[in-house]
C-alpha cells in the first residue's frame, strides 16, 4: 500500500510548517530558566580548514552537524544522514538500488559544465566521494563551509563549497567498547499505475496494432494467429477479446519483481581507550544490503584505527588509518524500470502467465514489432550480471610541536589508494545475445582502475592574547598534493559457452580495448589571520596561491583571497546592561568577501592529446596511427573562479531557548569553461574557453528552539531552509547554449542556458490537448477541414486525435516546432525540520524534509508512451486515450458524428494511437513536466534507554533499543515514482530529469546502541 499522498496546493503547507516547527506557539519557559543562560553552543567548536575556532568567534557561514544528529539516524552512509540537515546543502540520491550515488551541491553549485561536487576534507585531508565512504559511526562532527571566508583558505577547490568531516578518536580514562547495530527491512513505497486489466490490454493493443498496420502480428499473440483475411475476422475481433479475457489472469510485473522485502543489516564495533598521555580507538563496520531486485546487493566493510600521544611536553603525533571494501551487485546506477513497467501484462494465446515471466520473450516480440525494446527484466537479470569491487587505504600521521611560547609547527601526510574491478557478463538469454547473436554473442566486459593521492601539509600557528582583550591567531601553511591514476578495459565477446563466465576470456574475441593514464599536482601557499577585540569585534584575512598542472603554462597559478569582518553587539556594555538583553541574548553581524576557484576540470584541456586510429596503407587497413584529436587544447586555458559576498546575523532568545542564523549570499561565477565551437577550417571541432559567467544568490535560515524543558520532558526542533537562484551573466557571443537530455524513446528535452535567465529552463514544445471532432468541418466525400482559427500543425493536416502544441509563429496560428521554456527544474527552495522528544528512558525524532518550486522532466512517463505493439502503458494514459477504432467494425473511422460516440467528452482525452502521435510522442513537451514539489516524512524514531541501575548489574554501560520508519510518507502531486529526482549529466543546468531510476523504498527498522 503507497502512502504517497498527492497534493496539488502545496507551498502553502510549508509556511506553516515551518513556523510551528520553530516553537514560537508552543514554547515555554520557567522561572529556573530564565535565571541561567545555556552556554552549550556558545563554547562549541567548529572545524575549519587547517583549524578549528570557538562559534562564537566564528566570521564565516558554516553550518554544522553533531554526532548526536548523525546518531539519530540509522543510515548506512553519511549521506543519507546528512540529507535535509544543513541549510544550503543539497542531496539527492540518484535512486533507491543498493550502490545507488548521489548529487551533492551547496548555495548550487559554481560551474555550468564542469564539476559542481563539494571538496571533502577529512581529519584535514582530501577524500573524494568521502560521505559515500566513511563510516557514519566514526563521524564526530561535520562542518559545510560555505562562505568566502570559510572556503577561500582551500582556493582553487574551495568554489564549490567544502564539507570538513572530523572522525572520532580515543578518549582518556577507561576503556570503552560499543556496539550499535540495526536490521531494515525494505518495500517498495509506491507502485506505478498501469494496465492492469487483460480484456482493456488486449483491446488497446488492438487498436494500436490496427492503426499500425499489423493486425496481423497482433494475432500472432492474442488471436490464436488467425487470419486477417479470415470471415469476421475484423468485425468480430472486440467479441473474441472479450470472451478470452474478460476473466483471464494478469502478470503484475511490479509485484513480481519488486513485491518482496530487501533487507539491510549493519554492525558497528567501537573500542575506545586512553591514558593521559596516550589514546586509541579501533572500529569496525559491517553493512549488507539486498535489494527489491533479484541478484542486486551491496556489502561493505570498514575497518578504521588511530592513535594520538603525546611524546613529551609540547610533541604531539597522530596516525590515523582506514581500509575500505565495497562490493556491488547489479543495482548501482539502475535505470530499467521501464523495463518492469512495459511488460506485457497477458501472453495471450501465445503465452501461459508463467512462460511470459519465466521466458526470454525479446526474440519473439521484437520479431513481430522491431519497435519492440524490452526484454524480461526477470530473465534479463539472471543473464547479465554485473559487479564492481571497491578497495582502498587510507593513511595519514602528523606531527605537533610547541615552540617559542606561543607557536605550533604541524607537519602532517596523507596517502590514499583505490582499486577498483567492473565486470559484467551476458549469456545466451540476455538482449544483447538475441539482439545479435552472431557477432556479439555471449559477451562480457572487464575494466580495472588504480588511483593513489599523497598530501603533505606544513602549517605554523601562532596564538597570544595581549591584555585581556586583543586574540590574535595566525597561521601560515604549504601543501602538496599529487594524484595518478590508470585503467584498462576489455569487450570481448562471442564466448563459445556461458559457463565459465568471464574465466573462459582465453576463447572470447577482445572486440575493444582501452588504456588511460592520468596524473594532476597542486602546489599551495596560504596564511590566515584572526583578530579579536574584547570579544565584540572580529577580523579575519586569509590569502591563498595554488598551482595546479591542469592548467597551462600561461594561468597554472592563481591567488584567492578573502576577508571578514564580525560584530557582537550583544557583548556591547549598553546590551548586557539593558533589559533586551533578558529578550535577545546574543546578537552578531557578519560579512565576508573572498575569490576562490575551481579545478574540478580533466587534466588535459589546455594541451590536444594523440589518439590511436586506423591508417589504411596502400588500401590495406590495420595500420596503427596516431592522430590528433578532435579537441584542440588551449594553453590560456585558467580557472574557474566565484566572488563571493555573504551577510550573516545570528541571533538568540530567551537564554538561548531560540537561536536563529541568517545568511544571505550573493556568489559571482566567472570565467566559466564552455566548449566553443570551432569553425572547419582549423582541421578540429571545439576548444574549451573560459567565456561565461553566471551568478547564484540566495538566502538561508537555520533555526534551533528549545520548546519544552523540565526535569523529565524535553522537545526541540531544528530547521532550516535555504532559497538560491541563478542568473546566466555572459556565454561565448551567443544569447543561449543548449543541453539535450535524453533520446526519443528514453524522455527528450533540451536545457537551455540563457543569458538574463536561471540555469536548469526546460525548453520543448507546449502541449495544448488533442484536435477534437469540433475542430473540423467535414465534406459529403469525407474529407476532413481545419476550421479558421484552429492552430495548423508544423506540417500535413490533422486529423481528430492527434496531439495540438500552442501556434509559436508570429501571426499566432501556427505550431512550427520552435522550442519554448516549458519548465525550471532548480527548486524555490529545500529544507529540512526534525522534532526531538524525550520523556524519562523514552526518546523520539521526527524528521521531515521538503522542496519547492522545481519542475520535474518526467522522462519515464515519456518512454512509457506507446511506442511499440505488446508494451504496457500507463493507466492514465489506457484508460482516456483518443478511440479511433470502431469497435462494430473493428476498423478505423474517420465519420466525425461516430468518433463523438466513441469519445465521450473527447476534450479532455488524451492522444491517438495514430502513426503521427507515434512521432508527436518523442517531442520534448510540456505534457510531461510535473511540478516536483514535496514535503517527505524522512524518518520517525521512537527508541527506549533501559534503566542504568539495571545495567549496571550486568556489566553495561548504557543500552537503547529503538524502531525507525523510513520514507514513511510523501505529500505531493508527482505522478512519478518519487519527486526526488537526481540531475541528468550536470546538476547545475540539468535539474530535475526523472529518467527510470530505481525507487526508494519504505524501510522498517530495528536497532540497538550498547556500550560496556
């Protein structure tokens, strides 16, 4: 049963929402404690980059998360727990198959066509994809830096913001062991509404089949192969249909395939221990996952060790490891649901219920239709496999020494390596053998990589305090950093047997091979000042150079630098000796400027590359040559770079019952890589050129309230909300650069970037219904007229049925397949809301998460239109598509008076099975663009502390026991599988692309928390 619940006025709900969130209506509070004032988030610290500073020192826009959010939430990787929780940070997980990735963007990104990805920083370290990587348990706190003063002291990587993960170490005293562990148990949410009856199935593919051309075929599978030519054939085909199937049994694919229960289960062991001088922790963690999907799992193990000691007096070392392996089977990057939902629900006469599941039927239905694409998902996904095995090392030790009173010298080193190994099989009843079994076959693919990072960093720090009232922090630093990375991979086909799979590659045909090499180095200088007045008055400059081999000998370095200035005027004397102080606690002003970059770019455009080709000598091929490429290098080829200004106010209430943060931002992206076009004569095609610009503002507002507080009842809630909106600024001399997604069977539509405009606009084609039999005149012999004032189609005459797109001409009466926006996939705004209850041992966590405003391109209801004889569709679309078929004659009609009758308020119909609306389908429309607003119940956690004098009897520590619900329910008006859809190709101009991908189910959960 879905709990998907549709709501078409939905950004109304959210102010509401949101402000009973904020406890303004519920909170109180008691005379005790009015008279003490919390001081718990004024003395936090926050990690920055090669630092850390107190929060209430803070000058740049950060937001944070604690290991007691991250705790609350049973997750299987740092993204899901991170998702919704930090103001300006935006996940979305490309689909619900285990191994599934994700889009991470912050204030939305900072290019249009290169990397928009966070850089990760971990215990001071790069690590990429890291909240996909690290062990959710071993999180102490992260920090989303996102300010120019935040981001500018990592420079040309810092544009696209920076997410710093601190991992948790041993702590002094005694030894402490931990054991946490959870069992999910996965459905899917929601089930896609086909055709699910076999009599209208049937009869809807007669029709097709009819207008098509090939009744014949069609009888092949429903008709016992009769004759066209056959006395009634025609006139008694609706009679046939619904004497076999009217009680005849269905297939429900979605049930078969995805009806069952995944489950996950995930255990984490953690033993701290510690001396005065010395502390240690080692964990481990382990996590499978098994999928709806048959043969789709993952597995991953972490084991994880670090020690910090002080050696002597003012000489501190640390070391910290980590091996990961990771284990993926199917799932991933899946995206066949069309594949599920287009089965044939019945196999007629041709095919029991359980040879129609049980049977590759590809080659018999694309025989008959070679329209026909859709192989038995069931089958398919026993006869191709694939897998991907992930390994890698991490390993970093630094070194601290105090000297001269006040300074510190940090030198620290990182290395980092990753293996990884693809593989993928096909036999005999997999769609690429039928497709073409002579020259593929049974075939297979195997692709290897290696990569290895090392970092070195020497950093210098320098602390006093003059008087009693001047901070001065400094810090100046160097880095190294140096990545390479190899692959090779091998197509090979026409295996003589299936069933040694790929260890048989000794009798297969390698059909394709590839080879790549890479490396890129970057060269750092920075330095960051802090100065602080009598804690009300806050400065701080950093200044960063990097020097990056991706870029050419004219631009390879660059300088970032920032500056921010902070005011606490609740520290003024006139504020803490006034009775606002009693209201308003704390108030600060902040406000930040800097320059970074971004060098998430290949590492090779600024030169052209060789390539391997075929020279035929003397008409003989099998010549190697090389070649330049198509793409010419451009050796004035610099970085990405964003100005960024950022306005900061954070306030608390009532001895910090309220806090509210306030930023508002506004980031400048210029010299933007585009690829140019360049013209015939220059012998190549394009060149990368930093020619545009864009810019991104936005605000964001994080909210913590304290609502109820006694001695055995405490509720809070956190949330927070961000608004960004882009604005293209300048492209390459033209007004707009288009970017297609998609193909005409799998969801086409252009995005547009436009000069004046915001990225991620939609361009296609409005849909405006169907010509109805009101629309035409219709002579004595038949012949059907437009009447005056009806919009012409761009070409041929219409006929009732056929799909009407809005005249785009100048006079107005004309469809000519000019593109028009249809559509913004970038949101209005996203956010998230938790409520947290404990009462006594009892504690419980709601937490909610929304997005307004973005359009979804629903690609899957596209390729879901009918294309092809045998497929199912949509009951939206079987149920009040356009009947031209009579059924007294089981023919075509064209006599207007008779498709009146068949179409009962036609107007509101929908298409023909007509050949034109087969190619008026594969048009980017407005037709499928969906508002993909949504408010989601993300997770309700009720969970019970047991008594510590009864577990002290048994030796424990503490001991929980809790029960989640995830994707419990979803308020929105998305027809799709789920409104949370990732980009296609590029976040920043390609949002909202909904292209098939696997859905997210509902989990039910069962955990512990121990600790000895």
């Amino acid at each position: 049963m879905s709990l998907i619940i549709k709501q078409k006025n939905f950004k109304p709900l959210i102010a509401p929402l949101f402000l009973l969130a904020s406890g303004f209506m519920f909170g109180q509070k008691t005379a005790s404690d009015s008279a003490k004032v919390d001081t718990k988030d004024i003395e936090e610290v926050v990690v920055i980059g090669y630092g850390k500073v107190k929060k209430s020192d803070l000058t740049g826009s950060v937001s944070s998360v604690s290991a007691k959010d991250l705790a609350a939430t049973p997750a299987q990787n740092a993204l899901q727990a991170l998702q919704g929780r930090a103001a300006g940070l935006n996940i979305v997980t490309s689909g619900g198959a285990p191994g599934a990735g994700a889009n991470v963007t912050i204030r939305g990104g900072s290019s249009i066509t290169q990397g928009n990805e966070p850089l990760y920083i971990v215990d001071g370290f790069q690590l990429d994809n890291a909240l996909n990587i690290i062990n959710p348990n071993d999180i102490e706190s992260i920090d989303v830096l996102k300010g120019a003063s935040a981001i500018a002291i990592y420079g040309a990587r810092g544009s696209n913001g920076i997410i710093v993960i601190k991992t948790k170490t041993g702590k002094k005293g005694r030894t402490i062991v931990s054991y946490n562990s959870f069992m999910s148990f996965d459905m899917l949410s929601k089930k896609m509404d086909m055709i699910s009856n076999p009599e209208q199935f049937v009869k809807y593919q007669y029709e097709l089949a009819q207008l098509g051309g090939k009744a014949t075929q069609w009888s092949n599978i429903f008709d016992n192969s009769l004759g066209t030519d056959s006395p009634g054939f025609y006139t008694g085909v609706f009679n046939r249909i619904s004497n076999r199937y009217a009680t005849a049994s269905a297939v429900d694919w979605q049930e078969r395939m995805l009806g069952g229960t995944g489950t996950t289960q995930n255990q984490n062991f953690n033993i701290s221990m510690g001396t005065e001088k010395t502390q240690a922790m080692i964990s481990y963690n382990y996590n499978k996952q098994d999928g709806l999907l048959q043969n789709a799992s993952e597995t991953r193990n972490s084991l994880r060790a670090n020690v910090n000691s002080e050696l002597h007096k003012g000489v501190r070392v640390d070391f910290n490891t980590t091996f990961n392996t990771n284990s993926t089977n199917g799932g991933g990057s899946y995206s066949g649901m069309k594949k599920i939902l287009l089965q044939p629900i019945t196999g007629g006469t041709k095919f029991t219920d359980d040879q129609l599941f049980n049977t590759q039927t590809f080659g018999d239905y694309s025989a008959l239709d070679s329209g026909y694409d859709t192989e038995n998902p069931f089958i398919e996904t026993q006869a191709s496999t694939s897998n991907r095995r992930f390994r890698q090392f991490l390993g970093n030790i630094g070194l601290e020494i105090d000297f001269l009173k006040n300074f510190t010298f940090r030198t620290a080193g990182s290395y980092a390596w990753t293996n990884s190994k693809s593989t993928s099989f096909s036999d005999a009843n997999s769609k690429a053998y039928l497709t073409d079994p002579v020259n593929t076959g049974i075939n297979g693919n195997i692709a290897n990589a290696e990569n290895f990072r090392y970092q070195i960093t020497n950093t210098v720090t320098y602390n006093k305090t003059f008087g009693e009232k001047h901070k001065v922090s400094a810090l100046i630093g160097q880095e190294a950093i140096y990545q390479e990375s190899e692959s090779n991979s091998m197509k090979l086909i026409k295996f003589p047997l299936a069933n040694y799979g790929l260890d048989d590659i000794a009798n297969a045909t390698v059909a394709d091979k590839d080879v790549g090499h890479s490396s890129n180095s970057l060269s750092s200088y920075f330095a960051r000042a802090n100065y602080s007045y009598d804690n009300r008055y806050l400065l701080t400059a950093t200044y960063r150079r990097d020097g990056s081999s991706k870029f050419g000998p004219n631009n390879k370095y660059a300088d970032f630098p920032s500056f921010a200035l902070a005011w606490r005027l609740s520290q003024e004397n006139f504020w803490q000796n006034g009775k606002i102080n009693n209201i308003i606690n704390d108030v600060k002003f902040r406000y930040e400027y800097g320059i970074t970059g971004n060098n998430d770019i290949a590492n090779s455009l600024y030169t052209t590359n060789l390539v391997l080709t075929d020279y035929p000598l003397n008409n003989t091929p099998g010549n190697p040559a090389y070649t330049t490429s198509s793409i010419v290098g451009n050796p004035n080829l610099k970085w990405e770079q964003m100005k960024a200004k950022n306005l900061g106010i954070d306030l608390a209430f009532f001895n910090n019952r309220i806090k509210l943060t306030s930023e508002f931002y506004d980031n400048t992206l210029e010299g933007l890589l585009l690829p140019a076009t360049l013209p015939a004569s220059s012998g190549y095609t394009t060149q990368y050129k930093n020619i545009a610009s864009f810019r991104n503002r936005g605000m964001e507002y994080t909210l913590n309230t304290v609502n109820i507080k006694s001695k055995s009842f405490r509720w809070t809630t956190d949330a927070n909300i961000g608004f960004n909106k882009s604005k293209v600024l300048f492209l390459d001399g033209n007004n707009f650069r288009q970017f297609s997604q998609g193909s005409n069977r799998a969801g086409l539509v252009n995005y547009y970037a436009t000069i004046g405009e915001q990225l991620g606009d939609m361009y296609g084609y409005v849909y405006q219904g169907i010509y109805t039999t009101d629309d035409f005149t219709q002579a004595s012999n038949g012949t059907l007229t437009l009447k005056p004032g009806v919009v012409k189609p761009a070409s041929g005459t219409p006929k009732p049925g056929d799909m009407k797109f809005a005249a785009d001409n100048e006079a107005g009466d004309q469809f000519t397949r000019k593109m028009v926006k249809i559509g913004n996939g970038t949101p209005d705004f996203i956010g998230g809301i938790s409520n947290n209850f404990s009462y006594k041992g009892f504690d419980m966590t709601v937490f909610m998460k929304f997005s307004v405003g973005g359009d979804i391109y629903n690609a899957t209801k596209q390729s879901l239109s009918p294309y092809a004889l045998f497929q199912n569709v949509p009951s939206e679309f079987g149920n009040n598509y356009y009947r031209i078929i009579d059924p007294n004659t089981g023919q075509a009609t064209t006599n207007l008076t008779r498709l009146k009758e068949l179409n009962p308020d036609e107007g509101s119909r929908l298409w023909s099975l007509s050949n034109t609306n087969t190619a008026n389908i594969t048009y980017p429309s407005s037709y499928y663009v969906e508002d993909g607003s949504y408010l989601r119940i993300a997770q309700l956690t009720v969970g019970y502390s047991i008594n510590k004098e009864f577990l002290e009897r048994i030796a424990v520590t503490n001991a929980r026991i809790y029960v989640t619900v995830n994707n419990l329910a979803t308020i929105t008006g998305y027809s799709g599988y789920d409104p949370e859809v990732a980009a296609a190709a590029n976040v920043a101009v390609t949002p909202g692309y909904d292209t098939s991908a696997f859905p997210r189910s509902r989990s039910y959960v069962l955990g512990i928390n121990l600790t000895f």
